[in-house]
C-alpha cells in the first residue's frame, strides 16, 4: 500500500490526505485522512482514481501514480474518479497541503 501524503517542511512536498493501492487493476482509495483535502473534498475508500490530471491511471503502477498526486505545496492537481458503489464519475480539483501522519 501506497501513500498519497508527504510531510517534508524542507522541500514543501504536499499531497491530497489518502491512501491509494491497485486493487482488481485499479487505483483504488484505500484510506483518507480526516481534515486533509482528501477529506475536504468527499473521498472515501472505494473511489476509483481514473485520471490524474487528465493522464489515464489504467496500467500504470502505484509508486507512479502516488508521484502524480505529490507536489508543491499549494498547486493543484485534479482527479477523475469513480464512485463505483453509485456508479458516478466525479472530477475533483485538490490543493496539495502538509500532511502530518
């Protein structure tokens, strides 16, 4: 299991606040943190991450995929999601924060 978070003061590498694994050949939210912009913006465990910023997640392995989600503290990155258990595609846009674990 991967984590979607760094907390790394010196070089302001943030992420979203949730735990992502391939699961059935999907990227899958795995764990979201309270009070992070996971959280913020309605992810739950289950989710199923489709495109991160618009790039298909489909064959591409964990440790890539949690790359895309870190970044600068502050920046962007959006997220296209299925919520399987409804059967909805939803885009979220995130701001990358600290996460303390």
């Amino acid at each position: 299991m991967l984590v979607a978070w760094a907390a790394h003061a010196e070089d302001q590498v943030g992420g979203i606040g949730a735990w992502v694994v391939v699961k059935n050949h999907a990227l899958t939210i795995a764990n979201v943190l309270p009070n992070t912009p996971a959280s913020k913006a309605g992810l739950v465990p289950g989710f199923v991450v489709q495109k991160i910023d618009g790039i298909a997640t489909a064959d591409k392995r964990e440790e890539d995929c949690v790359a895309m989600i870190h970044g600068t503290v502050g920046t962007t990155v959006k997220l296209e999601l299925i919520d399987t258990a409804h059967s909805k595609t939803n885009t979220v846009e995130l701001t990358r924060a600290e996460i303390k674990r």
